[in-house]
C-alpha cells in the first residue's frame, strides 16, 4: 500500500435525515457521509469523498440486509446532531459534533462508548477515520495475524496474499477487517468491535505512532465501519456475526480428522494410507487430494493413469468411513484441448487487463486465467464444473491459491515449483460485485476474491445436493467467509514458533467470526520432529478443523511416521476429538445460532478477569473446557492459568480453585486440560470415523462445582433436515443440593429425530464413592448394568436405560 496524503479533516456544514435510522451529513467539498442506527445498536458510518456513498454491499455478497432502527435525528445543545435508539436487541445514543466532524457513541447512563474521528479524504481516493482509545485497551481480532493475542502497538495491512512462509510476516492469506477492543472499566470491563467494511487493501495503525487513537485506511470505495456494542466480548461476536454471518453447522465428518499431503499421488498410495489408517485404529474421517490427483493441474479433471477409476476408489473408501476433499485451485490452465478452459474462453469468465486483453498468470497448472467471480454467471458457471467430481463421490471442496496466488516467473525443479515474482494484477479489471454492470480495479475488490469463489462452490454444493451440509475449506478470505467456507491459516512451518503462534493466530480468527478454523497439524514446511508432531497434535485435534497437512518432499506426516510412541500419542488425541464429538457439535450448533466461537480466548469466558486478556498460550474449547497445551521444545511441565471457579483436570479428576496459575506435570503423552466446574459434558465412546456407531453413543461426564443449565441436540450428523427442525433436544440441568447432594435432571426428550434406544452413561468426575445413588428418588444398586453404579478410577460410574422420559439422578453426597 502507498502513503497516501490526506486533505484537512472533514467539517459538518448542516444535516438532513436519511430515512429510518439515519442522518446525511452535509461535510462540504462534495463529500457525502450518512451516520445509521441498526436494530442491534450498531452504529455505522458511511463517508466518501465524491457525492455518492459507498453502496451497499450486502445484498452483493449475499448478506443479511442492514436492518434500520427507527432513531430521528435532532440538534442538540450546542448545535451537535443527535440520535438515539434503544429496543430489544440494543441500544445506541450517537452525537455528532459538526467542527471538525466526530462520532461520540454513548451508553445509556451517557457515559462515553466510542468516538471517531479525523475523517480525511486522499485525492486518489483513499479515505482514513481514527477511533479514540484509552490507554490500556487492548484490541484482538483483525483476521489472520501472526504475532500475540493483543495488537495494540501494531500496524496490520489486509491484502489478501500468499504469504510464502515467512514468520511475522504481514498481510497474510485472508483479510478481515475487523477488531474487538476490550477496556477494563474499575474492575469491569468492556468491548466493542469494529468493521472497516471495505474490499480494497486497508491498513490498521493499533495505536502504533498514535498512542490515542486506532488509525484506519482504506484504499479506494469510500469509508464504511460499523461500530458493534458489548459489552462482553460476545455480545460483540454476536452483533459482528449477525451482520456479516455465520458458520452453518458442519456435517459432523468435517469434524472428524483430515488427513492430507502434498499430495497422495496415485490411487494406490490413497489405498494404502486408508488401509494403515483403518489398520492401525487412528480416528480419521477425511482424505485430502491435493494438486497431483489432476492431470496436470487442470481443475476439474483427474490423472487417468494415476487415478484410473475416481468413482470405485471413491466408493471403496467410502465403505470403509472415509469422505474424500479435493482441492480446486482458481487458476484455469490455458490449453486449447481443456474443455473446462475452452468453455470458460467461450463465455468469458475470465478477468481481463483494463484495456480488453486476456490477463494471464503462472499457478501450478502454468499459464492460466482466473475466472472473475464477482459475475453472478461467472459463480454459476464455476459450480457447474463440480458436477464430475460430485458424480465420482467427492464429499467436498478445498478452494486453494485464492488470494488470488500468482507468479510472472518460476524455476521448476523437477516436481518443485519455485515463483519468482509475484503476479502482476495492477491492470487487471473485474466486474464491480456491487453495481454489477461496472468495471472496477481488481485491486480495489481484491480482498474478496476467495469470498466469491468459496461462495460460487458452496452455492453449487448446496443446490447439487440440498440434502447434505456442504464441507469448503479456503485458504483466503474476508468477512464473513465462514459462511461458505472453513478456513485454515495456510503455508505453516513444521517449527516450535509455527505450533505456538497457531493458538493467538487461530483465537483471533475465531474472534473475527471464523469459527471453523485450524492451522495445518505438523506444519507444511520443512520436516516435523516426533515431539513437535505429538505436541502439534495434542492440542490440532482440538482445533475446530483438525487436518494433517505437510509439504511435497517433507518427512512424512501420517500420524504413525514418527515411531510407537508417538503414534499411540496421535491415536489418543485423536480418540479424544471423537469422545468430545457431541460437545464439539454443540459448539457448532452454538455458533450457528449466536456466532460464538468454537475457540475462544480466556477473556471471552472470563471477561472481568484482568489476567485473562495476558493469557495467549492457552485457549477455551467452548465455554467447559480449558487446554493448555505444550508448545516448547523439551518441556515437560508449565503453568497454567485457571481463572475464577473450581477446575478438574480432565486426566486425573483432580480439583483446583480458581483464579490460581498452578505449574502441572506435561509428560510427551499428555497435554493438559481442564473443565470448568458445573459442566455436564457430552460425549461418546470413540469412533474411528462419524459413521460408524460408538458403544455408548451418549455419555454425559459431570463436572461438579456450579450449577449448570444446558440443552442437549442429536440429529443425524449429516443431513439438512435439522434445519427443518428434524433434531430431538434434552434439557439438562446439574443442581447442588442441600446436604451435598449432586441432582442431574434429564428432561424429556422432545422432536422429531428417532434417537434409537440406548443405555446412558452419567460419569461424575473426580468423585469417591457415594453413601448412595438415586435414579427418580429410588436408591439403584452398585453393580454396572442398568440401572446401577460403580466407582473407579476416581469417578461414579451411572447407568440408566435412556427411554426418552424425564429422569432425576442423585449422588449423596456429591464429591
Ligand atoms: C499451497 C497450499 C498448500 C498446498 C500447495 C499445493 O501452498 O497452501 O496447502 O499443499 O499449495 O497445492
């Protein structure tokens, strides 16, 4: 990005209102600007320097309309514009001060909430505004970052590029520009989040050369943030989500293991790593094709001596539990005898230089054209060319290379590819996504390349098969992806750095709204040592996408390369993914619902906590569980933070009170993990993949210390039919009683999913044995056949028939 030069800060000349929820503001030299109330309390600010305002990009881009309040401007004491909104779902008091022009949002009380400010105007079309900061404040978010939790001191660009395994380095693969600021107020805190709406390049100056304020830039389109109130941090999450959208419940194979590689080349090698894995008992439920399933790079085809027959390979692994993804890369080879090229040359799909000529580019496949998916036709077009590999069973799409990555120049090393300078796309031209019949600067709707791509598969997935969850995985992204795609942080390395950075780097994505998200487990570059692959895996397989990826020459990463001991680690962590399988998708449901994340920083739970926004080197599966993973070569034991309420070590049961940092034992085998107190944890035996049928489908593991309130989901893992409500819901409730009793209530079973009959395990952990145990106020007998309990291990071990009925346990006295 170049340093732009900025005309005087903007002044209000006079105000008119602008329909529901809006004011014009009149700031002179043919500026136009429009300050907007949502429904939820957000507030949003639109500016640009010629006369009209950026338009709108939701309908665009598929998003959820901006839902108007009904606030009415009016001038207030010392002539500043007013408005203010309160209702259901929020509330926002916004003045607006003329010379030179600020935006102060107040709390109800009319404390000060946010102020921006500095609005200015470049000549070539660049647009810059401040938000005001206090010292202390932190601020986290901004989309795929390296570095810590807390960005503050940093300035962050978002280009969409391929980043080319650099630590540190920054723009990366995805650019979504959006941070949540968190501001400990005497003891309590705050947030809000903030969206600079924009698809051309942006920068972010984190209170770096101004300790006051947060800079923000963007190129070209005018300026449009969106302000979203807490004030805990997911309130914020939520707001964000509601307006830029959400993660759709995956099918619950997405969830399981991937398995991948640079590449599996040949349907005999996909054999035989299937035939190892099954063998070997390691929890997987996905295979990746990476680029040498086609021939010779052309998307949408396959290598035919290589991968003779797609559909009985395909078929065969299906029947052994296994969902086959292949990458589909943007980039077209350019070949006169490709049908998919020739089709694409016929309609015009691809992205053309500014003066009408064919802009060409060096991918993997050489030459080749991308495809300019801001062009409804162009995404219909791109969707159909997945039909073959539906038909072959592929059960969904890896969207790679779509920043989009490119190169003028390459040195080839036999199957290794070196680019030498990164594409040109200075002249490149592509429909303008929101006013379609317009041309506009590639680079001025870069960052949404992938955004379109991922959205053109999955549309054509969701209408190819409207009964199945479609699975997109994509390297690139912007706002609001994760509506169309799962995203993983793209070229890592397979060093100590590369595992440690994937937690803050994988928080803050998760805090920008990507809930399905993972860094490749092992690293992709260079080869994994046997400790740094069992702690990678440690803690991958609780990524919220859990994929094994590596590089073309590495050392091999499957996860018996690295010796017995460090398989039976893998299998294990592994096997813990699966048990955690039905706790996993109600986070996704959760997330479906809310926008909460699946990952979640410390001080997403723990808001208050003024150490928790410290904590970067451990993160929350949820709201239960805490992991505190090892990420330093040769440790053997670290500290561990555990905020306010008590703690029960997953492995052993044993208690802690929190807040406490308590330094614990890390032998290679284990990784530790903690559970909240007042959790009622489901989970299941293990599986070695989503369809098979675990030996105890539902076990609900108690974790005493709280009460807890939660409600169970089951549907069938796979289909859409839960969206028309096809689920069957439990409530549970965990009660301390008077004279330490323990009650675990078991609503009825209401809907219309047929949970087949079953026997449910109710673990209560870190307990001695109890004087008693009820089942519905009558004592049961300590044997382990329904209904009965036994003790070992630490833990009461309780078995009922589940029928579907409401059911009362009690544990006298409980642990
Ligand atoms: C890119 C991807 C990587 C993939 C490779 C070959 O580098 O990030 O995951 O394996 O291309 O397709």
């Amino acid at each position: 990005m170049k340093e732009q030069t900025f005309a005087s800060e903007t002044v209000v000349s006079g105000w008119k209102p602008a329909g529901p929820g809006a004011v014009r503001l009149d700031l002179g030299r043919g500026a136009a600007c429009e300050v907007s109330i949502a429904r939820d309390g957000a507030v949003r600010l639109r500016a640009a320097a010629g006369g009209t305002l950026p338009l709108d990009p939701s309908d665009a881009i598929g998003r959820e309309a901006w839902r108007p309040s009904s606030a009415e401007p009016y001038t207030g004491d010392g002539g500043c514009v007013l408005m203010r909104f309160e209702g259901p779902e929020g509330q926002a008091a916004v003045e607006i001060g003329g010379d030179p022009l600020e935006i102060r949002v107040r709390e109800r009380d009319g404390s000060p909430l946010a102020t921006l400010s500095g609005l200015a105007f470049s000549p070539c079309g660049a647009a810059r505004i401040a938000l005001e900061t206090v010292s202390g404040e932190r601020f986290f978010g901004f989309g795929e970052k390296c570095g810590g939790l807390d960005k503050r001191g940093r300035i962050l660009r978002m280009r969409s590029q391929d980043a080319n395994l650099r630590t540190g380095s920054d723009p990366l693969y995805a650019s979504i520009p959006f941070f949540l600021a968190l501001r400990d107020e005497g003891g309590r805190s705050r947030a809000l989040g903030l969206l600079l709406d924009a698809f051309a390049p942006s920068r972010f100056d984190v209170a770096k050369s101004d300790e006051d304020r947060v800079w923000m830039e963007t190129t070209a389109g005018g300026l449009d943030v969106t302000l979203f109130p807490g004030p805990r941090p997911a309130d914020v999450v939520r707001r964000f989500t509601a307006r830029v959208g959400r993660t759709p419940l995956p099918p619950r194979w997405a969830l399981g293991h991937h398995q991948s590689r640079y590449s599996y080349r040949s349907e005999r090698e996909v054999r035989r790593i299937a035939r190892q894995i099954r063998r070997r008992g390691i929890p997987t439920d996905v295979i990746h094709l990476d680029i040498d399933y086609m021939h010779g790079g052309r998307v949408f085809t396959w290598n035919a001596r290589r991968f003779p027959n797609p559909s009985r390979l395909l078929r065969d692994l299906a029947a052994d539990g296994f969902r086959v993804v292949t990458i589909v890369d943007p980039g077209v080879k350019v070949d006169r005898d490709y049908a998919v090229f020739r089709d694409g040359r016929a309609r015009d799909v691809f992205c053309r230089n500014a003066d009408g000529s064919p802009y060409t580019l060096l991918v993997w496949p050489k030459t080749s054209m991308l495809p300019d998916f801001n062009r409804p036709e162009v995404r219909a077009w791109w969707g159909e060319q997945h039909a073959p590999l539906l038909d072959a069973g592929v059960s969904g799409i890896w969207n790679d290379m779509n920043e989009p990555a490119g190169w003028q120049r390459e040195l080839r090393i036999g199957r290794l590819v070196v680019p030498l300078e990164a594409q040109d796309m200075s002249r490149v031209v592509q429909a303008d996504p929101v006013a379609a019949d317009q041309r506009v600067p590639h680079e001025s709707v870069r960052n949404l390349y992938a955004l379109q791509e991922c959205r053109a598969t999955r549309e054509f997935l969701e209408a190819a098969q409207p009964e199945r969850r479609a699975f997109v995985l994509s390297r690139s992204g912007h706002a609001g992806i994760q509506r169309h795609a799962a995203l993983w942080t793209g070229d890592n390395a397979s060093r100590w750095p590369h595992l440690r950075e994937s937690l803050p780097m994988l928080l803050n994505l998760s805090l920008s709204g990507v809930a399905f998200c993972g860094a490749d487990i092992g690293g992709f570059a260079w080869s994994c040592s046997p400790e740094l692959y069992a702690r990678w895996i440690q803690i991958g397989a609780l990524y919220p996408f859990a994929r094994t990826h590596c590089m073309l020459f590495a050392r091999r990463q499957e996860p018996w390369s690295f010796g017995r001991r460090v398989e039976a680690i893998a299998k294990a962590a592994l096997e813990l993914r699966m048990r955690l399988m039905p706790y996993l998708e109600s986070l996704f449901r959760e997330s479906e619902a809310t926008g909460a994340p699946v990952w979640r920083p410390l001080f997403y739970e723990f808001p208050d906590d003024p150490a928790a926004p410290n904590v970067e080197d451990q993160v929350m599966v949820g709201p239960a569980l805490l992991a505190a993973p090892v990420v330093e070569r040769g440790a053997r034991e670290r500290d561990v933070y555990l905020p306010a309420g008590t703690w029960t070590s997953f492995a052993s049961g044993a208690r802690f009170a929190g807040p406490v940092t308590i330094r614990v034992a890390a032998p290679l085998e284990s990784m530790p993990l903690f559970v909240r107190g007042g959790t009622v944890l489901p989970t299941r035996t293990p599986v070695r993949h989503a369809g098979e049928t675990p030996a105890e489908p539902l076990v609900l593991e108690v974790f005493p210390g709280a009460d807890a309130d939660t409600l169970l989901v089951e549907d069938d893992g796979e289909s859409t039919d839960y969206r028309r409500g096809v689920v069957a819901r439990t409530p549970i409730r965990l009660f301390h009683r008077a004279g330490n009793r323990l009650r675990l209530e078991l609503g009825a079973r209401v809907g219309s999913f047929p949970v087949p009959a079953r026997t449910l395990r109710v673990v209560v952990r870190g307990s001695p044995p109890p004087r008693a145990v009820l089942l519905d106020a009558r004592p049961i007998p300590e044997r382990e056949t329904p209904p009965g309990f036994a003790t070992r291990d630490g833990s009461v071990h309780i078995l009922v028939e589940d029928d579907g009925r409401a059911h009362a346990i009690e544990v006298d006295p409980a642990p």
